[in-house]
C-alpha cells in the first residue's frame, strides 16, 4: 500500500528547503548591505556645496543610476523576504498566483520566484 508512507508528497523536501533557506538568507544579507550602500551614496552626493554645475549633473545623473539600481534591489530584496514568509508559512515552493508547485528548476535558479514560469509569462505579457 502506497498510502501514509510518504512517498508521493509533492511538498518540497526538507532538505532541499533548507537550501534554498541559506541561499535566500545569502541574498537578502547580500541586497540590505547593497540596498544600504547605495543610500548612503545618493545622501552624501546631495550634501556637497562646492560642486560646480558640470559635476553636480554627473552626480545626478550617476543618482539616478544608483536609484534605479537600488529600485530593483529592493524590489528582489522584498521577493526573497516574500520567499522566507513563504518558507515560515509551509507555502514556499508555490506559485503565489495558481498555487501550482514551482518545477525545481526555477527555484534553482531563482529561489525567490513567486510565480511559476506560465504565470510568470502571462505577467509579464499583462495578462493577469
Ligand atoms: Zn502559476
């Protein structure tokens, strides 16, 4: 009899949760010091009263770079917090929109994904 052995559970296992686990603990201490960095950079640019006009527009332009760049870190910063909620809640592994399990493969490769890969198509085409 194959029921109530534990064979067949589709949930994650274990041990490959904890992979994942460090993995996503690596990233988010990883994007906070990235996160934090480029802050401390666009403050001090802000503050210096001896720039003169061509430097203060690289500066700004550099600015916003740095902002760009932190945007997208936050954003996967916010994924990979998503992810270990997830983890804490026993749903890690599931796509937050169909709640089909995400294939290995993509949480190899991204570990904080939130959507499996026909969802995460149908996202960025606009569809849902
Ligand atoms: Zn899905």
């Amino acid at each position: 009899m194959a029921f109530g052995c534990g064979i067949g559970n589709s949930m994650i296992d274990k041990k490959r949760q904890d992979v994942y686990k460090k993995r996503l603990l690596g990233k988010q201490e990883e994007l906070r010091g990235m996160v934090s960095r480029t802050e401390l950079d666009g403050r001090s640019a802000d503050d210096d009263p001896t720039q003169d006009p061509a430097d203060k527009a690289a500066s700004s332009y550099n600015k916003e770079f740095l902002f760009s760049q932190s945007n997208s870190d936050r954003s996967t910063l916010a994924d990979v917090q998503d992810a270990l909620d997830r983890m804490n809640e026993g749903t890690y592994g599931e796509c937050v929109l169909c709640g089909e399990e995400m294939s290995p493969k993509r949480l190899e490769a991204v570990p904080w994904a939130r959507h499996c890969i026909p969802c995460q198509e149908k996202q960025e085409e606009g569809l849902v």
